[in-house]
C-alpha cells in the first residue's frame, strides 16, 4: 500500500509496528513467534456465529452527527451542513454523503451510543482496538492479537494482518500476550492493470533476491546443528525450538501460495474490482476479503484523515464520505452475495466522534463523550440501530454503551467468553474486557 504521510494534530506520525525481516525469519524469529502461537491455550467454547473481523480503521475520529446519527432539528452551529437519507432498514437515516452504504443498511447495525472519556489520539485508539481502558500498568492486546491467540489459524497464512499502521501510539499491537501476535504488515501497493501493478505481500514473509528455498533449508540444517548443540545446556534457549514444528510452519507460509493468491487481485473481476474503488482503501479492503477467504483471523484497513478541525464538511463531503461509502457498501454486500457476511463481522470505527458545536474554522473537535460505530455481519442484528443521542448530539439518552462493551460482544459471537482470563508472562490472570458486557440487543 502507498503510504501517506500524515500527521494529525497531534504529531503523530504513521510508523511501522512490526519488523519482521529476512534476517528475523532466517534467525528463528518467526518460529519463536509461531511456537508461541501454537503453546496459546483454547478458549472457552460456545456457540460461534463468526470466525473472522475485518476492521475499517478511520484514524483521526469521524464525526459522528455528520455520518450515522444527524441532527436535522439542532441548532445551526451544532446542526450538521448535511441532509439524512433514509436506508434500507425501516427508520434508520443517515449521511447523505452515504447513498451505497444506505442500500445495505438493511444488513448493518449501527450503535449511535457509544462513549467512552478519552479525547486524546494515542490512548482512544488504544481503547477502541483494545476493549479496555488503557493504564500505565498494563499493555492490553489488540482485538486482533486476541483473535490470533485464540483461535486456530488456518496452515500457510498469517492470522493477523494489517494494511497500514494504526494511529495512535500502541493501538493494533500484541501488548502483554507478546511479539508473537503482533499483526503481520501488508505492504506494496494494489492498483491492478492501469494502477502500477499489484505488489502486496506481508513484510517479512518473502526469500530475499537470488535466495531459494533450498538454500533456506539448508540454513534450516545449520541451525539445527546448533540447536542439537545447545539442547543439552539449555532447554529453554531460542536457538533449542530452530528447528521444531513451528519453524517448519514458518518456511509452510513461505511455501504457501494461499497468501500470494490472496493478493492477487488481478484474479477479481474487473467490477469487482471497482467497485470496491481504486484507492489503496478500497483495494485494501478487496485484499482482506480474499484474505478472510483463505483463512486469516482478523484483518485491519486503515483510512486516515478524520481530524477534521478545519473545514470539516469539504473534507467528509469531497474526500473521506465518498471514498467510505464506496467500499464499505461493497465490502457488505460482497461478502453476502459470497455467503461470507454470516461468518465474517464488519467493524467501523474510528477512536472517538467530534464536537456537537461546530468550532470558527468551520471544524469540530475531538469529542468522546458521543460517537458512533458500524458493524455487519457475524451473529450481529441487521437493520438495527443502538440507542440514541440527546438532541444536540452531545451524549447518550439511550442504552449507552462503551468501547469494552462492543469487544465482549463481538468476541460472544466470536464464540470466546468475553471474561476468559490470560496470563501474562509475569504470572497475572487477566480478563479479555474486564469491564465489558455482552450488548444483548446487538444479537440476531
């Protein structure tokens, strides 16, 4: 993917998480991580309605009276510049900016009371891919490194994979569970015939130039001299596991063509194609869904550019709506017409809404206190929109809900009891969402 760079206000910069070079794999860096993986113990087991996330990520924090939740009767300075439209699901209205979106509405659930305290980038983030509240004496994993730890992943593909970097300090990383379920970087670029080709691979996971598997195998040998070596000195060392079945399962992903067939986008109709839009967004998004198809756990398609402090309507009207229109709307309806939306969820979000008072810069502010998310699919009611904001927008009236709620209620139709405790590698038992509670009125 191209990347951008973007700073909000601030000063974060995008980075990367996760370094995973040829000199890590070749070093048992990737086997490490993947004993890990395979030593994670299993979930308590319930009913499961979904198998896999995909996570549009819109850094910065979309305004949400502006998107999902207009207030066509506020006053003007509060009111947003655009009109409501009505949807496929019965009394459900949002942006006019969202017409695609409003004909598969029928097949999303939209959650207009959500809050949570915590205006600022980095920790918000960290809240909203977390589902717990950040603290200075822990690091909470992602949703994602959860999904990669908990549920088995399919041979010869990454669990985990992230197009782009998540804004916002240490949002999107493994935090306790460790390195091993960090998420896998896409890199490249997706633009098809006439976009400069499709280059995506996950980083790290490629044989350098003029570098074979045969040779890598033979450096596989090498290390397993000294893992026989050192066995006897130290049964815990790195070097000991080079050469077990998780190694082996590092060099499956590099024999695997799953992965390499999922990017390759060339192998999508030209309509589906555009569909989904030509931007690094939407192919991204194409990308995750042929991804989710071969097996990975949880996909995350960041698109940044929502801190909109200045001129907060050209921006959504001109450049973010659109762009989120078009392939959210062919995200959902793709995965339904491909009989994948009952297995898979859809999460829309970003890391808080913005001010209800439209600020001299024709802006709003950060704003947490009110906001809205999107979701489809997986065990998730359709047509549905949760509780209700007061009539400026400012805070919830009706069945609030917290960011560690929408996790537990997602990970229920996951199948994984949201109060399942890890441990983390000093010995402490720790809930998923210690706070969070199943949205019951979220369910199908």
């Amino acid at each position: 993917m191209s990347r951008l760079a973007i700073s909000d206000c601030e000063g974060f910069h995008r980075r990367d998480f996760l370094k995973l070079g040829a000199g890590g794999l070749f070093g048992l860096t990737l086997p490490q991580l993947l004993r890990l993986q395979a030593s994670a113990s299993a979930a308590q087991q319930q009913k499961r309605r979904a198998n896999a996330v995909i996570l549009l990520w819109l850094g910065g924090g979309p305004s949400h009276q502006d998107i999902w939740d207009l207030k066509p009767e506020a006053p003007e300075g509060i009111r947003s510049q655009f009109k409501p439209i009505s949807t496929k699901a019965d009394g459900v209205r949002i942006s006019e900016h969202m017409p695609k979106t409003a004909q598969v509405a029928d097949k999303m659930s939209i959650v207009r009371s959500l809050y949570h305290t915590i205006p600022s980038h980095g920790p918000a983030s960290v809240f909203m891919t977390t589902g717990n509240k950040p603290t200075p004496a822990l690091e909470y994993p992602s949703l994602g490194s959860l999904m990669a730890k908990l549920m088995k992943s399919e041979k010869g593909v990454p669990p985990y994979v992230s197009f782009g970097d998540i804004r916002g300090g240490r949002a999107g990383v493994s935090g306790y569970l460790g390195t091993a379920y960090n998420p896998f970087i896409v890199e490249g670029s997706a633009g098809g015939k006439g976009k400069g080709g499709n280059s995506l691979r996950v980083r790290g996971i490629q044989l350098p130039n003029g570098f074979t598997l045969e040779e890598l195998e033979n450096r596989d040998k090498l290390f397993q001299g000294f893992d026989d070596t050192f066995r006897s000195l130290d049964r815990s060392a790195d070097l000991v596991d080079g050469l077990d079945a998780f190694h082996k399962q590092a060099l499956e992903i590099l024999r695997s063509d799953k992965t390499k067939k999922a990017f390759d986008l060339e192998q999508e109709k030209a309509a589906v194609r555009e569909r989904y839009g030509s931007t690094p967004f939407g192919q991204g998004a194409l990308a995750a869904r042929r991804l989710v198809e071969a097996g990975v756990r949880f996909a995350t398609v960041s698109l940044g550019g929502w801190d909109t402090h200045n001129k907060n309507f050209d921006a959504l009207s001109k450049r973010l709506l659109p762009s989120l229109d078009q392939t959210l709307s062919a995200l959902i309806d793709d995965l339904s017409q491909r009989g994948l939306l009952d297995t898979t969820i859809v999460y829309c979000a970003g890391e808080f809404g913005r001010t209800p008072k439209i600020n001299k810069n024709v802006g709003r502010d950060h704003w947490a206190r009110s906001m809205a998310v999107a979701l489809a699919g997986g065990g998730l009611r359709r047509g549905y929109a949760h509780g209700t904001t007061d009539a400026h927008g400012m805070a919830p009236a009706t069945d609030p809900c917290t960011p560690d709620d929408v996790a537990a209620t997602i990970f229920h139709c996951l199948g994984i009891d949201p109060h399942t405790e890890l441990t983390t590698s000093t010995g402490r038992p720790i809930q998923l969402f210690r706070e969070g509670r199943i949205v019951e009125k979220m369910l199908a």
